[in-house]
C-alpha cells in the first residue's frame, strides 16, 4: 500500500507583543541622510558611505524621491527619534554638506573641497580590516583643534558632538567601540577634515613571529621541522613596518575580541581608515531649517539696516502665509460643514425611503388579507367559488396608481389620443359625404346653418334625407 499522506498543520500566526524600544536608544541620536537634486553617481556613493559611518542609529535603506520635501522628513522626525538631516547636493561650483538640527534648527552649510570614497581608501591598504560588526555599534567623535570663541566654532563643535551619542566613560564597554570619528579644524584656512576609522588592539612586547601566530592565522610551516625555526628565524618575514610606538601603549582594563587582549596585558591602538575622507569649509549658518535668518555667512557681510530690512520682509511674509493659513482653515471647516449637512440629508432621505418601503409592505399585506376574508365571506354566504380577479386589488381599485409628474403625463397623452380620435372620425365622414351628397344639397345645409344631430356618426347622407323631407 502506498503511504499515506501527512496532512500539514496550519501554523497559527502568533500575536505580535508591543515592542518598545529601550529608552537609552529613544535618547540617542537618530539622523536621516538623503541627497536632493541631481548629484551623480560619485556624490550618491559618497552619501551611502556618510550612512555607513552613521550607522546604527540611521536609516541606512531609506529611498527618498524627488517628490518628498523637506517638510516631509521633518513631519516624521518626532515619532521616530530623528534629531539630524544630513543633505548631499552639487550646483555648477561644487557639491555641498548642509547639517540640520530637527526639528527647529539651525543649519550648517559646508562647501565640500575634497572627497574621497570608502572603496578608494580600502582598496589602497595592504590589509584590508572591515567586517559587518563593527558596525553595530555607533563610533566614537573626537575633535581636535576647536577650541575658540568664534560663533562658528561653537556651532561646528556642538553639531559634531550632538550627532553621536555621549559615552559614560565609568560604564563603557571596550568592545562597542570599534570605530572612531576624527575631525580636525585648520585654523589657516578655516577648512575641516573628516576622516573615519576602525579601532584595533594588538599586543606588544614580543616578536613579530610571536605576534603573527598570536595575533593571525597559523602560517605555514610545512617547510620547517620545528616551530623553534620559525620564531628564531624571523627575519625571514618582512620588517618593513615602524616599530610600536610607545605613546600608543595602552594597558587594557578589559578583556577585548581578538587574540592576545586581555585585561592587564600591554596593548598598541591601532588605527585602519575606512573612508570617506571629506576636506570641507563652512560656508554658512542659519536659523530654522535651511531657510531663516543669516548668523553667519563666509563671503557675505551685512550691516544692521540690512539685517532690519531683511526681518522685517521675513516677518510680513510670516504674517502673509499665517493669514493664508487661517483661510485655508476656515475654508476646510466650512467644507466639512457642508459635507456634514449633506450627509445628514442623504441619511434622513434613505430613512424615509425605507419607512415608505415598509408601509408598502404593510399595505399590500393588509390588502392580502382583506381578500382572503373577502373571498371566504363569499364561499359561506353563496356557497360557490369566487372568480379569479373577483376581490383582487386591481379590481377593487378603480383609481390610477401614477401619481405626480406620471399622472400629468399620462393625462396629457390620453388627451391628445382623444383629440386624433376625433380628428379621424371627421375626415371618414367627409368623405362619405362627398360619395354621397350633391354639391347643391351640401351648400343649402350649410347656408342654413344646420349641423347633423349625431356630430360624425350620422354623416351628410343623413342631413340630405332631412333636407328631401324638408
């Protein structure tokens, strides 16, 4: 016998518990990275790279299109967390970097002079170090030469700052941080570097045989009888790289992922770029988002009368489009209003329709009934049975059922048919008539002014008899 068939179980889909999200990761930072315009496949490579080194606390699958504005993403940015909107753009000059603070600003423009992309920079290094997991955790921000009183420099070093999370430095665990942040500020030119890192640890105090079988995969010793040969031997290997050095000494308080770091042990920082490499110089600071008042502008200076002039134009056309605003307002309540009455009209109409509907029904049932009573009174009294349509509806009613406009209408057709009735039986007559009577006779009855006594029916053959008598 062939087996039988197992019959497959239905899989019930479990309900989904309400996952909220911790409230350390809601207080941390969250930035949106999007390009605007057309800006060529270099800058679009280059805005994805920006989304690696923003990672995790980004929306690195984000597909924006040309029809989402700015509104658009700051809408969105209280309910999921978004504190930054970082934007690629490029006009005939350059491409630019504008920074936005969400959702009440203000905004830094940077003129981007140089760039370089993470594939460029990876595919120059002789050791390439990029694996998926370091990017679960966010980078740590470190900024060199920023101090000053400059406006400009405390809004670049509280922008930069503000787009990372804080680290307690007491409660930190050395193995979330695996990248590292560098921008440096060139006082001579006013220009910023922006260069992005992975963090390792190696050991230091042993040889470089030692380290490589610590530190590496086990090489390859099938030419060496002993592994005496290979640590002895080491000059065998290249010895091209520095020696470590001793400012970059560190003794680890904690255990890190790697071979030979451990807690206590002495370890090198070593740093291995992954790109993007950015020179840029800031252009321009504003308030709000992208549009709003000038703070800070590298080329252009205004004076006060100008800055006056200039709030004032942006104060009526704050008022302006409040006032727009509010008519637009009014203008919907009013539509909803009105769409409210017809509503409530259109209801009320279909609750008469069906309270008419039922009466109908109940009256037809009445009438039912009244015939079955009609039709057994008949039986009882006459002994016989009652001819078919004798106590129906139709036959008890003699008025019409049309009413309203239908009623006039057929009033008026009946009316003219009795008209073209009548028009048809006097030309049937006149020719019988014109058969019949001479045309002597037909003058004499018309100059006496007699007329026949059946109208049509008796015809001028009747009006010549009574003309002979005559």
């Amino acid at each position: 016998m062939p087996p039988k068939k197992q019959k497959h179980k239905k899989r019930k889909n479990k309900p989904k518990k309400n996952w909220e999200e911790p409230e350390e990761i809601k207080r941390a930072p969250h930035s949106i990275v999007i390009f605007r315009g057309n800006v060529g496949k270099y800058i679009e490579t280059l805005m994805k790279d920006f989304r690696r080194v923003m990672e995790p606390n980004t929306a690195s699958s984000l597909k924006a299109t040309e029809k989402n504005s700015i509104k658009d993403f700051v809408s969105i940015a209280g309910p999921l967390h978004v504190t930054h909107l970082v934007m690629f753009s490029r006009s005939e000059l350059s491409p630019f970097l504008r920074i936005c603070r969400l959702p009440h600003g203000p905004t830094l423009t940077f003129k981007i002079l140089e760039y370089s992309l993470s594939k460029d920079i990876v595919s120059i290094q002789k050791r390439q170090n990029t694996y998926d997991k370091q990017y679960l955790t966010h980078p740590l921000v470190v900024l060199n030469n920023f101090a000053g009183e400059e406006l400009k420099l405390k809004l670049m070093t509280s922008m930069f700052q503000n787009m990372f999370p804080s680290i307690n430095v007491a409660k930190v665990k050395l193995n979330t941080i695996r990248r590292c942040v560098l921008l440096h500020y060139y006082p001579e030119d006013g220009s910023v570097e922006f260069r992005h890192y992975s963090i390792k640890a190696v050991p230091v105090g042993v040889s470089k045989a030692v380290k490589k079988l610590v530190s590496s995969k086990v090489p390859n010793l099938g030419k060496l009888s002993d592994i005496s040969e290979f640590i002895e031997k080491s000059g065998q290997y290249s010895e091209s790289e520095a020696e470590d050095d001793p400012a970059s000494n560190v003794t680890l308080p904690q255990n890190l992922a790697g071979r030979g770091s451990k807690a206590g042990a002495k370890s090198a920082v070593r740093m291995i770029e992954l790109g993007p490499r950015i020179r840029m110089e800031l252009i321009k600071i504003e308030e709000g988002i992208v549009d709003g008042e000038v703070l800070y502008h590298q080329f252009i200076q205004k004076t006060e009368e100008e800055k006056k002039i200039i709030r004032q134009r942006r104060e009526t056309r704050r008022k302006n489009d409040e006032k727009v605003r509010k008519i637009q307002e009014a203008q919907r309540k009013k539509k909803e209003e009105v769409k409210e009455q017809h509503r409530e009209k259109s209801m009320e109409g279909m609750k008469r329709k069906q309270d008419k509907e039922a009466l109908g029904k109940f009256a037809e049932n009445e009438e039912e009934a009244a015939e079955d009573d009609d039709a057994e009174y008949y039986r009882s009294e006459v002994g016989q049975e009652p001819e078919k349509d004798l106590f129906t509806a139709r036959a008890r009613s003699t008025k019409s059922s049309l009413s309203g406009p239908a009623a006039k209408r057929a009033k008026i057709e009946k009316k003219k048919m009795l008209e073209r009735n009548s028009k048809g039986n006097g030309r049937k007559t006149g020719s019988r008539g014109k058969a019949n009577d001479s045309g002597d006779s037909r003058q004499k009855n018309f100059k006496s002014g007699r007329t026949p006594k059946s109208g049509g029916k008796l015809g001028f053959k009747g009006a010549s008899k009574i003309q002979r008598k005559r």
